[in-house]
C-alpha cells in the first residue's frame, strides 16, 4: 500500500483540484476566546433539519458542518486538504484501497466516544434504501467499509479516484453517533465545537462552545454562536448597519456603497468557484433539443449580465462548471451573444420562434429576477421570447428546483472537476439539474468515469477540458458567469487573513475560525 499524505496529496496532484489561496493562514495566538458572534444569513428554509442528506444552503451548512458537527476531512481557508475526525490516510497504488486513521479521545455532545462505528454507519446513511441524499454519488462507488481497529476503517472503492479524501469533507457526510442517527438528527448532537441550544427552523440558530474539545488552541474562540434567518437582503443589509448582527453574506451589490461609506464595517471579498446558472430540464421539450439549448447559449449577453448583477464582482463563464479556483479549468471561449446565430438553430430545431418561462426569485442569488429579465430582453432579438416567473424564496429549492423546466440557480462549485461533475452532472445523480446523461452524451459520462480513476496529471488536464467544451456546446445548463464571494463584517469582528473561497463565510466555517476583535 502506498501512503498517499495530505501534503503529499496535494503536491504530486494525486488529489486535482487545489484552491488558490488568498493570505497567510490563522495563528491562534492573534484569536482570543470568548464573546457572542450574532450572523444574520440568507439561504434559510423552514425545512432546514440537522439531517445532512437535506442541506442545500449557507443558513444551515454554517450551523452543522460550521458548528455543530464534524466530517472526516476539511478543506482549510488556504484550500489545502487537511484532517477533522481523520488525523491521516493512505492508498493503494490504484487509489481504489483507502485506509483512514481516526482522531482518538474525541465524543459527541451526549457523552458517546467516537469511532469507526460512527464513521461507516454515517456514510451508509446516504446510500441507505429510499435516501435522496446529494451526497449518495459520493458514497455508492464505495464497494466495501471495513473497520481495522476502534479508530482505524478502510475504503475499497468499485473503481480507483485519486480525489477521495476530498469528497469525504463534503458538507452532507456530517458524522452521527452510531445506534443514535435518529437522536442525533432529531436534537442536533455532534462532535463540533459547538453544542446544540436551539433550531427554529428558517428562524434562527443558537449554539454554545463545548469545553475541552480537541480543537482547542487552534479554532472556536466564541462562547455563543446566534445565526438570524435574514433572507431579504434589504433587511439584511440593515441589520449590520444597525448593530442587531456582527456579520451578513450575499451583499446586495445596488446598495454597496452604503456599506462601503460606514467605517463599522469591511467587505470581503473572494474569488472562488460559485457560478450563476439557468439549468433546463434535458428530458423535457424544448429543452430536450441540443438546437434550442445552443439557440439559448446564443441568446444571453454574458458582458451586460456580469456589469449589471454582479457589478463587476466576478467574470465571464463558459457554460462550464469548472471555475478559477479548480486545478484544470480549460481555457474556453463563451459562447458568444448572437440574436442571428440563435435565430440559426431555432430554425435547425424547425422553429422560427420560441416561447418559454424562465423561474427565478432571490433564492437562487441576489439580482437572480434582474438577470432573467436581462435574459428576457437579450433573447427576444433571437427570436425566444421568455417569460419570467418570479417565485417565492421559501420553498424555492424544495418546489422550482429541478421540479420546473428551466429555473434560476447557482452553485458553490466544489475543489475537484471530480467533485463537482459527480454532483451535479454524472447521470442519475439526485442534483443533476439538467437531467443531463448518456443520451444527451454518452462521451461525457464515460468520460467522467474514466478521468477519476487517473493519477497522472496531464492526461486528467486533457480529460476534463475535454468535458467541459461538451458542455459548453452541448449541455443544458446555461452559466454566464462566475461570482466572487462578498460578504461585510462588523469590525467588532476579526476574521483571519485567508478567507476560504470554497463556500461562502469562509468556508462556512465562520463559526470555528473568526473572533472577537
């Protein structure tokens, strides 16, 4: 067996996918305990539960995996790969074989020790029969889970993927006391930093630090976390400006400068993977015709979106997921804004023009409603005349998402091409958005398949750039840009100075890694 480090993993490119940093990393000797940290977020649902396999947005990844709960592995600020509940692994040669050693003199919140028990009977959780959890295509290539010793358990994978550990950090595989899921879902019961006090679903969060955890000296300096359901981002905006909380994402960027102009208060700002996209459903007319899907790539002026959603804060796309922060992101040229070129390929599709609803609401981003109706203006010259419905924000994932044919969303993108084409684009998979699979392209699929099990760098380059110019001609989700992370803090808070761009609020890990100024 050959021992694949973390540092290893990330020097020899055995693991793709190593985000940029952005500053030097967090000495806890700066950070100082104690204090009430109160975060007023978006992305709040009245669904939101404790069970990992549901979560989908900021509100409640922040209170679970930022929080409460622990996962085997994490992505640290800087986008190294580094140990949570796992001190370090090693893989065979194939990278099918993965051995995980487990962190010792760890327990959950009610007193239970922690081991590899808890660690197997978590992850089958997500392949469990009836589970629709996003993270089952995470899970299922797993062939057999093994427990060596009390703190020891082994992987044998159906196929080699040299991204492995970094799948196990994802935010859905939260570890649960084994024997007490149920409970644990139900009350909230980790081994994070933070205890459970109270969840009032799409309301607020409270949690209070745990004493003596083995994070100590190095993360979890508040001794009260409050996050505040503020989905609005007017409210949200004023709520900082007004003191009732320490910190907010998702700025609006048409109110900025009021932000900017208040010397309380910094904006951060991150360049990471998130991107803005319109997926279609693939399996449904028209969408199921690859001329309209080009006829709509051809319709959307990308330049006037990026100017006036994102104010500038991010750039251009290409219809591909794989963002700046990604290890072999291909150089592609978007497809370029052409009313005549769409007029072109509704006629392939034997149509002089097309009538279609796009739904959208500030769920899926701030400005999502001013986008479709940019969309709406810039596609109509092509003949596509859309019609935009705007939705409710509660609700928004669970009853437009992936349920109407063609919708607003974004995504926060993920630290391998792997990873991200596994969520959301590898056929059948609960969060593929477009429905996209082998009969919208069979080379992709197989592709995605074969690009995992290779460790040598250059021929995954080749591989995944491949995939990616696929779905920039042919796929079904259009993504006219990528966006920067923007939040504003107070400055009675101090953040580190590298600020993690895989998911919004560092990582949305704020909870473990900021203090009090």
């Amino acid at each position: 067996m050959t021992s694949i480090s973390r540092r290893g993993l990330l020097r020899t490119g055995a693991a793709a996918g190593v985000l940029a940093a952005t500053g030097l990393p967090i000495r806890a000797q700066q950070a100082k305990r104690g204090g009430r940290l109160v975060v007023g977020l978006s992305g709040a649902n009245t669904s939101d539960s404790w069970d990992g396999r549901t979560h989908s947005d900021v509100f409640i990844i922040s209170a679970a995996q930022g929080a409460v709960f622990d996962s085997l592995t994490e992505v640290a600020a800087d986008g190294s790969l580094v140990g949570e509940l796992a001190t370090d692994w090693e893989a065979s040669s194939d990278a099918k074989t993965w051995t995980f050693n487990l962190r010792q003199g760890v327990t959950f919140h009610n007193g239970k020790p922690f081991g590899a028990d808890d660690v197997i009977e978590s992850l089958q959780l997500h392949v469990a029969e009836g589970s629709k959890s996003a993270a089952a295509p995470l899970v299922e290539p797993i062939a057999e889970m093994k427990k060596l010793g009390e703190h020891q358990v082994q992987f044998v994978l159906n196929a080699g993927n040299a991204d492995f550990p970094y799948l196990m950090s994802d935010y859905h595989l939260l570890i649960y006391p084994a024997g007490q899921i149920e409970e644990a879902i139900a009350q909230g019961i980790g081994t994070g930093l933070y205890r459970n006090v109270s969840l009032d679903p799409g309301v607020r969060w409270v949690g209070e630090r745990v004493e003596s955890h083995y994070k100590d000296g190095e993360f979890g300096w508040f001794d009260e976390i409050e996050f505040i359901a503020i989905n609005d981002n007017t409210a949200r905006m004023n709520a900082l400006l007004t003191g009732q909380v320490d910190a907010i994402n998702r700025i609006d960027f048409k109110t900025e400068q009021l932000l900017r102009a208040n010397p309380a208060v910094r904006i951060q700002e991150v360049t990471g993977n998130q991107h803005y996209t319109f997926p279609m459903l693939t399996n449904i007319a028209p969408f199921d015709d690859v001329n309209v899907r080009k006829a709509l790539k051809h319709g959307i002026n990308r330049q006037e979106m990026l100017e006036k959603v994102l104010f500038g804060h991010g750039q251009i796309a290409a219809d591909s997921p794989i963002g700046p922060a990604n290890q072999y992101m291909a150089e592609l040229d978007p497809i370029p804004y052409d009313p005549d070129q769409a007029k072109y390929y509704l006629q392939q599709a034997g149509l002089d023009s097309i009538d279609v609803n796009l739904s959208a609401s500030s769920a899926a981003f701030e400005g999502a409603v001013d986008a479709a109706q940019l969309y709406q203006a810039s596609a109509s010259a092509g003949g596509i005349n859309i019609n935009v419905v705007q939705e409710p924000a509660d609700g928004y994932w669970s009853n437009v998402w992936i349920k109407k044919p063609w919708c607003a969303c974004y995504w926060s993108g993920r630290a391998t091409e792997d990873w991200m084409f596994s969520s959301a684009y590898q056929e059948g998979v609960a969060w593929n958005d477009s429905q996209w699979d082998s009969e919208d392209n069979e080379r992709f699929q197989n592709l995605l398949v074969e690009a995992r099990a290779t460790l040598e760098p250059a021929l995954r380059r080749e591989m995944y750039g491949e995939m990616q110019q696929i779905l920039r001609d042919e796929g079904g989700v259009v993504i006219p840009m990528f966006a920067n992370w923007v939040q504003a803090v107070s400055n009675k808070v101090a953040t580190p100075d590298t600020i993690g761009n895989l998911w919004q609020m560092d990582n949305s890990r704020l909870a473990e890694r900021w203090w009090m100024a």
